[in-house]
C-alpha cells in the first residue's frame, strides 16, 4: 500500500506529470491547482483517465491531507523559487494567481528531492499518533518494500 507522501514523491518525480514540481533547492514543491485538478484529480477537460491516484477529486481534499501529514504552506513569491533555507511561512488567505491558476508551495523537512529515505518520518497526525507524540512516544512508519535499501 503507497501512503499518502510517497503517491506525492512519486508524483513530484514522474516527467510526466507537469502539475506538481520541486523548487530550486528540491526541499520544498509547488502544485498549479487548477493543472493539478485537471491531471491527477481528473476534473475538467483533459483529465487523463487513469486510475485514481487519490481518493478525491476535490483539491482542497489534498490540501487537507498535506497539513495532516505536517506539510507547511509557503508564500509565493519571487524567491520561492530559489530558497535554500526554510522558508517563512504563507500569511493564511495567500491566494496567489499565475496564468494557469493558483500556485501553492509546500514544505515538510522530511520531504526532499534527494532524500526518499526521509519518507518515514512523515506521519499522519491522527489522534492516536498525536497522543503518542505527547507521551514521548516513537510514531513509526517504514518505507513501501520498492524503496528500502
């Protein structure tokens, strides 16, 4: 079974999806919304019809899923595309707009162009694993088998 931050690496990796893309520094993606919806979610006009990917069509479904898996929304601008350090956080209702849509751009530290390895750390904050976490308490995950070393 492929977890929610590695359909997302995968996605982010494979050339032939043009929708989501790292930033200059592969330590941070950005989704064109609109693009998004159409090629992975399969809304509009040139959805592909492949299997689904997620089991949603609705973007904010996914945005939902990326703050439950720790992911951050950055600020568009500019530099976003160049950064190498941690970026500041968005302001929330950031809502920039570029010919094709919206462009989000997301971090996690555990999320990396180079380090597939760091996926296990990307927990999903249920209820259980967050009353884990404040006990002290190890969360653990591991690595689809393809990926382990």
């Amino acid at each position: 079974r492929c977890t929610f931050p590695m359909k997302l690496w995968l996605l982010v990796n494979s050339p032939r999806v043009q929708s989501v893309r790292w930033n200059a520094g592969g330590e941070g993606f950005f989704i064109d919304q609109r693009l998004f919806e159409q090629e992975v979610l399969g809304v509009g006009p040139s959805a592909a019809g492949e299997e689904e990917i997620f089991k949603t069509k609705n973007f904010s479904s996914i945005v939902r899923q990326l703050n439950l898996h720790g992911f951050h929304k950055l600020k568009v601008g500019a530099a976003s595309s160049a950064v190498r350090s941690r970026p500041s956080p968005a302001t929330a209702g950031d809502g920039t707009s570029y010919p094709d849509g919206p462009l989000h751009h997301f971090w996690n530290p555990h999320f990396r162009y180079d380090r597939p390895d760091l996926l296990v750390e990307i927990k999903r904050l249920t209820k259980a694993n967050k009353e884990k976490l404040n006990a002290g308490l190890e969360v653990t995950s591991r690595l689809p088998d393809d990926l382990q070393h």
